[in-house]
C-alpha cells in the first residue's frame, strides 16, 4: 500500500488524526465564537447581533471548506450551541449572559437556523470529478 488507509464499511476511510484534530481544533472555535457572540449581540444591539450570526456562520462554513465534509460544519455547531445554552442557563445569583428581550432570542435561534442551512448545504465539489454526461 502506497500509505492510504483500507476503506471501512461502505466505502468510507477511516478519519486520521489530523481530520480528528481539526475536529476538536473546530469545537473549541466553536465555542469560542459562541461565547464571544453572546457577549457582542448585547453590547452593540444590532449590529452585534448581526456581527454574531456572521461570525457563526462564518465558523460553521469555514468548517466545511476545511474538511470538506458536513461533519466540519456539526463540530463548531456543537461547541456553539454547548457554549451557548451553558451561558442561557445563568447562575444561582441571578447573573446571565443573556437579558431577556429580542436580541438573546434571535441570536439562540438565528445560530441554530445558521448551522442546519450551512450543514445541509450541497458538499464542495471534490477535485477531479468527472462529467456525468455521455462522452464528455
């Protein structure tokens, strides 16, 4: 073997522990931008609030272009969302990343809309990829 892996079931390879790495490099970016999102969409109303749902979309997508696969856009929405419903929940004092109003909502389910359309959008074209057609 010329060092590529052996298929496993149905066809796939096994992920190495680059792709593994890049996995959990993307959860903690996910996170990361959780947490900064629901710190800027109630500082700076709303244009933080659409400069959140553009850094999450831009981590999600981002993501996908790195790996190539829709499993690059589920690790940093699953670092988002654990990110952010831990910080929904508050603390014993009463203390909370979000306020009630508008804006926390929007950005929980404006995040969420963002990571189900990134992740069911049609996959990168893979290099060398031939036509379908008949003798093209």
């Amino acid at each position: 073997m010329s060092g590529q892996r052996e298929p496993g079931p149905y066809g796939t390879t096994p992920a190495g522990p680059g792709r593994i790495a890049a996995y959990v490099v993307l959860l903690v970016l996910g996170a990361v931008v959780g947490i900064a999102g629901a710190l800027v969409q109630g500082g700076w109303f709303p244009g933080g609030l659409l400069l959140a749902l553009l850094a999450t979309a831009g981590v999600f997508l981002g993501g996908m272009w790195v790996t190539g696969t829709q499993l690059g856009v589920g690790a940093p929405a699953a670092g988002w969302l654990v990110a952010v419903i831990l910080l929904s929940i508050g603390r014993p004092e009463g203390d909370g990343a979000f306020a009630a109003g508008v804006g926390p909502l929007v950005y929980l389910l404006g995040g969420m809309v963002v990571a189900v359309i990134c992740a069911t959008m049609s996959r990168l074209p893979q290099p060398g990829t031939k036509s379908g057609r008949l003798g093209k």
